[in-house]
C-alpha cells in the first residue's frame, strides 16, 4: 500500500493542474455536471477515452496518445532524488479546450 499511496499522491497536484486549465479555469462547471449524474471527474474522463477508443477503432487505448506526452514535474520532482526545481512540460499541446481534449491530457499525465 506504501508504493501504491506514493504514487497516487505524485500523481494528484499534476492530475489537479491539467484538470484545472480546462476551458478557461471552468472545471467546476464540469464536476458539478458529472456528480449530478452520480459519477466522478475521472469517471467520466475514462468512459469518454473508452467510447474515442472504440469509436476510432484503436486496438488499445495508450494508441490515442500516441503523439501527446506530459512530464507532470509541475511541482518539482518528488522522487528519493528529488529535484525541487524540476520542470514539467505537455508535448503536443493544443488549443482544444473539449472534454475529449481534456480526456487525452489527463490519459497522457496517468
């Protein structure tokens, strides 16, 4: 569990900042949207990634991200040779601010 709660509390600021910058700061809109329909952020994130994967005819789904890349050290690098000062970057970013687009970022931070 020590590894697994590590990891996640790793993840969560970057998964937090890619969230946030969808459609101009509006990612409050979007939750209050999905847990009126009983279901979570990321709930919805990865059934919208499921139906692009069938919808695309993708044989696996790390095949839509294929070109999007995302270093997620927006908060400096945690690991045993932390680096404070580390930088993170989105490669192949858009100006595309639909769920769908949002869905692809946060697939690539995961």
């Amino acid at each position: 569990m020590g590894a697994e709660m590590g990891m996640f509390t790793w993840v969560l600021p970057s998964l937090d900042f890619v969230t946030s910058e969808y459609t101009d700061g509006d990612r409050e809109v979007l939750m209050k949207e999905t847990y009126g329909h009983g279901i979570s952020l990321f709930q919805m994130l990865n059934d919208l990634l499921a139906n692009m994967m069938s919808q695309r005819g993708i044989p696996f789904i790390a095949a839509l991200t294929s070109d999007l890349h995302v270093l997620p050290d927006f908060h400096g690098n945690r690991s045993p040779i932390a680096d404070p000062n580390a930088k993170g970057i989105i490669c192949d970013l858009n100006l595309d601010t639909s769920e769908k687009q949002l869905a692809l970022q946060y697939f690539a931070t995961v």
